[in-house]
C-alpha cells in the first residue's frame, strides 16, 4: 500500500481552486499537476501551487505519474473528461451533476459502475454530519419509516449571475438534496410534479425558483424548494434546511445560522462553517472531509459512499422536474 | 519527508479511543501502538486497534518505532509523561489542560519552550471555524479592539459525575474558554474576580457553576461562565456561546443548537456536529481537524499554532480563578 | 357611544373558554352570557364565568341584553348560528373557518357582506405582529412584488385526535395561511396543485400532511405545509414558518422557539408565548388583540379587517386543494 | 364602578407618545390631556390627539377631570411630579426608574406604599410573556430553587447618543433586569461586585458596559451584563437574553430574534415584535397589556403586581451596581 497520493485538478476555477488547496494541505497527497484552459487563470494557479500545468485535460489524463483526478469542469464536458480518465485509470471525483444530459449521464453510468478504480462525484452533503447524522437515525430505525420531507436550498442572486448559460436551478441547485433524499429514502422516486417561475433573472431565462414535489415507491412524499434570488445582502449564504417527519421521529437541519455571526462596517454575515472555510490558513469543512475520504478510498483500495448507479438517479430527477416544469403536469420519473 | 507517521496513543478512556479511532482513519498514520494501565480497557482497545498495547507509558515512549504520541492521561500525569516524551523524543500531543497544578505547567513550558520537535496541547476550538473565523476578523481588524466578551460553556451534570475528584469546573472546562479568550486578547490578563456556587454538586466538594470576570492589561473585561449541572435531559451537549464587542464590529458563536436536531421517541437532542462527531462510519469534526495539523506539523516540520507559552497562560489565569473564589475578592493574575 | 359591551359566548370547548376569559379581563366588557349544549361543561362554566347560561344558541341569541357574541361552535354549525345572530342583529366573532361546506360560506358570504354590524372571522394570524408587520412591508412597497412564499404550520399528533372526525387539515389548519397569503397577495388565487398523506392517522381517514401549491393570478406561487402528525413530545407547540421572497426584499417568521424555553423532569417545552398565553393570570397574546380589536369596532362603529368575502376566499382555496387531492392534478380555483 | 378612565399623559417624549397612541386605542379610556414643556412638541402632540394640553404638570394635575396619569418625564423630574399627583389623588402609571436618586426614591416609597390609588412603575418585562412564564414556573416550583442566573440586555449605540447627560447605562437599562431578577428571587440582594468601562462613549462621560454580579440572600448569584454600543446596524433592537438554572430545571429567554426578519435594500432588520410595536395601524405588545392591566386595575380598584417596595429595592441594586465601580470592589447592597 502506498501512502502518498499524487493528485492532479482539472479545472481552476472557484471550485477547482478549493480542490487544489485542499489536496495541497494534506500531508500524504502530492499535488503534482493542474489543468486550466484558460492562459490567465492556469498561471496564476502555477504560481500559487507551484506544480506542472496542462492546458488540455487529454494531455493531463494521459500523465503516468498522476493517480488520481479532480474533474472540476463546465457540465457539459464531464463526460469526455471521464471517458478519458477512465481510458487512463485515474482515481476520479467528478464535481457533481454527474452530467449534463440524461443520455450522457447514462453512458457515464455504464462505464463506471464496474470500474476498479475508484469513481466518485461530489455530493459534499454526504459528508456533512448534519445529513449524515440524520442517514444514521434513519438506518438505526429511530425515525421509523420516512412519511414526508421538505428541504430548502436557497441562495442570494449573486451565484446565478455567474453561471449565466452554463447551469440552471435544477441541475446547479437542487441536485445536492435529490441526491441525499434518494439516499435517505432507499426507495425509487415514480412521480414529479414541479413548478418554476422567472422574474428577476428572465432576462437571462433562468429560473428564480423552482418547487418539486416528488412521490416515491414506498409512498414518501419530498417537498423541495430550490431559489436563488435572494437580495445580495441577505446574511446567510446558503439557506439550508430540511424538515423530514418519520413514523417514529422526526429531524431537521438548519443552516440559516451556523453557529457565527459579524456585525460590523463591512457585513451583516452569517459566513458558512460548513461546507467550505478558511480557519488558521487552511480550507476545512465538508468538502475537505468529501476529499480525505477520497485519498482514503485510493489508499485503502475501497469504494465510495456515493456510487454511480446514485449518480445517475439524481439526473433521473432533475431530467423530470425539468419535464413536469415545461408540460404543467406531474410526470412520471 | 517522511509521509507517514507512526503514532502511539497514551491512555485510552473515552478521549483517548477517540483520539485512536480519528489516527485509525488517516491514510498516512499508521496506529502503531496504544498504551492503558486497565487492563480491561487495553484488551479491549487492542481488539479494537489491533496494534502494539503497552500497560505503562514509560515502556511505550521508550519505543523508537514510535514518532509522535497523543497523551490522553489524568491531569496529575501530565507532567511525567510529558518529560518522559521529550527524553524520548517524540512528537507530543498533550491533551488540555497543561497540568494539574500551576508549579507543574512552570516546569512543563521550560522544557517544551525550546523543544525541536512538536509539542501541542489540545485545545481544539483553535481548530472549531466559528472561533478561528472570529480570530481571523480580529486580526484583520475587522472588529477594532476588544471592548468586551462574554462566554458560556454550560453542559448537563452527567458530565462532572463522571470527574468526581479528578478535576474541577474551572481546569476541565472554563480553561478552553480562556485559551482562545489569550489568544483574540493578545494582551496579559492582569485581574480576575471570580465567584461560584455549588448546590448539586456539593456533596462531592465541586462547583456546579463559576462566574469570572478577567480584566486585561488593554482593559478589555472578559465575562466568562461555566456551569456543569444543566439538567440531564438537556437536548445540547455543550451550550457554548461567545460574545464579542469591539470598536468596528460584534462577533457572536452560538452552538446550543449545532444545526441538526432530532425528536424521537428515544430523545429530543440536538447533537453536536463540531467537536467530534461520527459520520458515514468515522470520527470526524473539530478534534479531527487538531489531529491533521498535528500530523501536517510532524510531516512538514513546522511548529504548532498552539505554543507553551500560550498553554501556561491558561493555567495562570485558571489558578487566579481559584485564588479569587477562596479569598472573595479580585485578584492579580 | 356606549363604552361597555354586554358579550355573549357561543360554545364553551377550549377555544370557547378561553374567548370568555379574554372578555372577563376586558375592563369595558360584561361577559353576560354563555352558551353550551353539555350539561356538564355548561355547568362548569357557569361556575367558572358566573353569568347566565343557555343550552341552545337560538335562545340566547334572542336574548336582547346581548349586543355581541363570540360563535365556537363545530363547523357545521356555523351557518344555522350566524343566520340567527344576523337576525337579532347582533356583533358577530366566528371562529374559522366560515363553514363547512363551500355552498354554506357562499350562503353566509350573501348575508353578512352588508351587514351593518360588525362580522368577522376568527384569522387570528393577522393580529400577530410577525404577520401583520410582513403585510406593511408589503404595502409599503418596501419586498416590491411577490415572487413566491412558502409556509409550514406543522404541531404534535396530540391535535388530530381530539378532532377526530369533526375536521380535517386542511380546513382546521392550513386555512390559517390561506388566509394570510391571500391578504398578502392582493390577487386572486387561480390553481392549485395537492398532494396529501396518511399514515399514522390513516385509521382515523385523516391526512397526515397536506403540501399544496398555489399560483396567483399575478403570477406568484404560494407552497404551503401542513402537517399535525409531529411526536407527542415535540417541545414546539407549532411549527410555524412563513419565508416571502420579493422582488425587492425578503420576509421570514419563525415560531419555533417563541423566545422562551424549558427544560425540566416534567418536560422540554418552547411554549406559545403568542397565539394565546396566561401571564399574570390573564389570557393574552393574539387571540386577546382579535378580541379587543372587535370591542373597539363595536364601541366605535367600525368594521374588522377581516371581510366577509376574504372569510369565503379562503374557503375557496381550501375546496380546491381537497379537489385536486380528489382528482391527483392541479385544479381551477 | 364607572368603566371608562379619564387619562392624561405627562410628558410626550417618545415613549409619552405611545403610551398616548395606546390610550387612544382602548375602548373604555379617554385621553383627556397631555403635558409637554416643549411648544413645538406639544403643538405636534394636540395635532395627533386632539384633546386638552398642559406646559405644566402641576396644573394639569390639578384638573379635576382626569382620573390616571402616566408620567412619562425625565427621571430627576418623577419625584415631584408623584408628590403632586398623590396630592390630587391620581392613578398613576410613572414610567420607571422610580427616580434618580436613592434618598428621592426611598421618599417616593413612603408617600407610595400605603396609597389609596393605583400606584406602578412601568417595569413592562413583567407583561413580557416569556418573563412572566418563568416567574409562574418558579412559583409552581417546576424549576426548583434557583442556583444562577445569566442575563443580558445589549443595544445598539443609537440609544445612549439620545441620553446624553440624561442617563446611565445601569439605570436606564439595566434596571429593567433588576426588577425581574428581585422579583424572581424573592430573597434579598446582599452583595454586588460590577465592572464597567467605557471606550466609545468615553467622551461622553458614559459607560459603553457593565457587568454585576449580586449575590442573594439565599445564595443565588445573577450575573447582569448590559451594554449599549452595539454596532448602529445590529439587526436585533435588543439583545435581551435570560438563563436561569435552578436545582430541578432550567429556563431560558432568548430575543435575539423576535419570530420575524426582513432583508431588503432598505435594512437587514429583526424588528421588535415584543415590547412595543405597530400592527393594522395600532400599537400593541408588553407595554400595551401593561396599560391595559393599569386601566383594569384603575377600574376594578386593585393594585398592581408592581410594588412601591419592588420599585424602591431595584433602585438599591442600581446604588449598589454604582458604587462597586467607583470603589472596585464588592459592596453590601
């Protein structure tokens, strides 16, 4: 077994950077090569990393020192970036949506879901204790069995100015909780119905807010509300919650606060200590613990908690909201 | 560069096992041995460690396949194992607080002052994000100088049964208060009036709270409260709160509810979700994070964020804590 | 003007009771009469109020001492008691929902539309500050135009089983918000898509959970949530959460911890402190605001703020949501 | 017993005016006078009220037409202002402190404690129902004795700048705490360490903080903080916070946020939804039902549940507070 892993990132941008910053704090990961497209943005990671820099992904994949990736690219580009890798045998964690279109998301899914190496895409909300927690109570039994779940993700409307044409509501947004409902549920999403509406970001044909009901095998209903035209001053900068009510219990999360708030000249905040944070100089929280437990799954030659077969599932879900979205009626999954 | 540590674990109640288990999972530790007097608990920890077990510490830190130790021992061994380590020149993870008594922790900073290797004590809110954020802001200037701070670190009496006669309100928990309240200050603690009561607690000669009150030498006032007999069906674990003013800004933690709650049959709790925590099968949280610096710090041969001097501090101010509650009125650091 | 108004109340179960004591403390009202059909509880109202007594509504609505009543009685009764009060022209407080049956409110809507008296309906939200203040917002223009809310109103299996076969969720419950968010709309409500649950209430034929989405002639959509099968030792009384997304600003109400808290061997409580509540020994809160708003309209010759037609609007929605459970698709209001 | 009040209000500042605008309210009261020194502002307040006007206190204290007064004057002002009153035989609301200074107070106390008349301060957290569930639940003996308790009643920096020269921070604010806290006790304060500074409103001669630690009769300690130099754009009006643990129980009183939060262009506000507040175009809350419970006691010739005795005890406090500053050191209250 060997310990240390060389790592490379496809894609500098925001979340790529975090990536790569976390791979470099860990002391077993050598990150040995980033990829950018873009001239300005892949020398200004050379200088911060220090490492070898490709401009094509191709030439990257087909490195021999690098073990493993991080895909961090547009969507619509997953799937080559994962056919190549795989072709190459790289360890890969695909920033999620698995991909852009339900067709191509299903190829991915049948090219990885044997693969022996490890393949995983990053749905960092497994790897938050509060969603975990609450996967735990559930398999434990403590809940009983799930009767409904509301979830919420909303956002202030600085995040879709910037993916303006590369990603919608749905699939940007909403996808995080599909992921971990389909995972709490354990049972498989039949019936959609979803509604949306476009006022302030219509102009760019973007939806403000969608709100999906969807109906499961085992009769569980999830309500969810996706929105990302918050004011630009709204303090939290993710409004995430989740009520689920159970047979035998119920649970919640809530991320309106977490845990610490400024007041000052400069802000109103109530910054994010969860999914990704600066503390002493280093990037923690879950995305960092998504990523250890990737080097972990290459070091100890395990799978991820998150499969393939999951993957595409929550693609499944997206596809059918945007159908129910455009027919006005409930669809069938 | 060695990327892998081989790192023992000394003592192995409940802090201790969890110490082991976060090691367990790090893909370049490698739990090399564990060392319990109770010979029931070691034979438990090996069946579950599986590694070398020694039944006393001084065997242990004679072992040079052993790099670097977390030393999880009762206050009044601190300062024995910790001489016994730095003979043995290992890498040291001391859990808080210094020592026992105010002479020990003198002795302790003159020989770790100067040490070449690492030496830590766990204080792990340095490594919580709300507390290292709020830091962060002071360094930056965000939040001007300190006016004034008031904390909290409350908790149900199931935890001091527990202590009985081993250690005391202000050294087991206000001390993590004071750690982080030296270090936003970066000013000497000059005076402290202090005052506690003991009610339920008092057949066993504890206080069940304390109130203190430290003046610094900027004159900021810190307000710090422990208490340990909130009632036992208490849904937080810890009701840790912090309030600072400064000139530019206000900065707040709040943790009695850490994001995620629960109401079943078997509880209403809403567990902790920062200090340790166990997700997906692994511990993670504030104390994970501790143990990766320490780890960062043995691989890259840096030193840690907490230093000696920091360590003794704490205890000065503890030990003023006392004076002032046995002479009823404030007393000079 | 005649400051001090001879009252009569309509049925003494909970709601009942607690009508009398609000007009009991009320300096310029005589609670002169009270009526209930049980001998058991007529008699132990009596001992309690001290005042006349009737069996039958009929009676004492021909009573001329009486110039107001409060009407509680089961919803099916509605119609018959307020035609006869209309008739001996008395001041008339109705507990929602208008009626039963939608054919009954639009009965009840005919002959109270331009009834000289006062009339109104039982909506106790909007003398809820957290409410009423988000309708300000709103007319002053300062959320700008609806884009979409979402509203929970979710409390303990306690609830439904003292209703059991006298009324259902969406009726008892959601018609709370209904009417609220039609106040707050200023647009007609247009379709509406349900969807319900049961389970745990199954034997009982009632829904556990009702999510309904409601979309407005002005293009915004309301999702709302009702469920009354939260564990009996829920400590929140109601789950009570209102998020209004504007063009121009948000809104949020959070009533699940009402600002105090308990926690004892008898119970963890985060008891109402709003709806109703006993302070001092006097019943007060928003039910008290209703009650006193209704005096000043009748000492003053004013009318409510609450409106015949609303009380039927509301009526409206609730009928379509059942429909559209009825017929699984979204409905025509 | 004549139901309807004829009342005068002494003193239109901006809370004479609300309690104005809430006698304007009540049904069986008349506003039958008020009394501002200020030409500009009485001019003003005839404009809104429309009803007799005084430059003096002393004559229109002598109207025999008013029956109630509330003296809403600066604090050196109360003790003529009540001597005059007692001496035409008023009802009398006198919004707190009871005066400036101890020797007036102690004064006010002798002509007060056996009056015939309605006699109260207006401490209004006793009509906050979260403080008054608390005083029941001590009564009720669910919380068991009371060990200690934590309180805090932090505002922003616009308050004091309107005080200048008029008041402290521990008579202004903290007085408020105190007499909740007494009331609480039922023991007498014996003992009182506090500690204040001032850095921002320095120049102004004013404490920024100050906290106190008074010891009870029965050993109960309650730790009081109070600042007002919150930063001007603090969300929440007042921070008013309550922890109380007692040997069977635990309680705890948090307005942080008051239930309802706007986030617009305009402010990021968690406006008061308690104390006083405008909803449907009148103003309702704590100081309300406090004017509604002074009216019923006017009416019904009863006391209020606020003594001269309690009245004259949290002056002491705020005595004791003073001079532990200026001696630093723990004082006999």
């Amino acid at each position: 077994m060997n310990h240390v892993v060389k790592v490379g990132v496809i894609g500098l941008g925001q979340m790529g950077q975090i990536h790569a910053r976390i791979y470099r704090k860990m002391s077993n990961v050598d990150l040995v090569a980033i990829c950018e497209y873009s001239d300005e943005r892949r020398a200004k990671a050379q200088e911060e990393f220090g490492c070898k820099t490709y401009k094509h992904y191709k030439e990257m994949l087909a490195d021999p020192e690098i073990d493993a990736v991080s895909i961090v690219l547009p969507d619509n580009l997953h799937r080559e970036a994962v056919e190549i890798a795989v072709q190459n045998k790289k360890h890969i964690l695909l920033e999620k949506p698995l991909a852009k279109e339900l067709a191509d998301g299903k190829a991915m899914y049948e090219i990885t879901k044997d693969y022996d190496k490890v393949f995983t895409v990053g749905f960092l909300l497994r790897f938050d204790p509060r969603f975990s927690m609450i996967k735990r109570a559930l398999d434990e039994g403590e809940l009983g069995d799930i009767i409904h779940l509301y979830c919420r993700r909303n956002s202030p409307i600085i995040g879709p100015r910037r993916y303006i044409g590369a990603s919608d509501l749905s699939m940007h947004v909403m996808i995080h909780d599909i992921d971990y409902i389909n995972w709490y549920m354990q049972s498989e999403p039949v019936k959609v119905f979803a509604k949306s509406r476009s006022v302030l970001l219509k102009e760019h044909d973007m939806d403000d807010v969608i709100y999906a009901i969807v109906t499961y095998a085992n009769g569980a209903i999830a309500c969810m509300e996706a929105c990302w035209v918050l004011p630009e001053n709204s303090p939290t900068t993710i409004d995430d919650k989740l009520e689920l009510v159970g047979t035998k219990g119920v649970a919640y999360v809530d991320s309106c606060d977490n845990g610490v708030r400024f007041v000052s000249d400069k802000r109103i905040a109530y910054p994010d200590s969860r999914h990704w944070y600066e503390a002493n100089g280093e990037t923690s929280g879950d995305l960092s613990e998504q990523l250890y437990a990737f080097i972990n799954n290459v070091v100890s030659g395990t799978k991820s908690i998150i499969t393939p077969k999951e993957a595409y599932d929550s693609l499944r879900v997206v596809d059918a909201i945007e159908r129910s979205i455009a027919e006005g009626k409930e669809v069938e999954v």
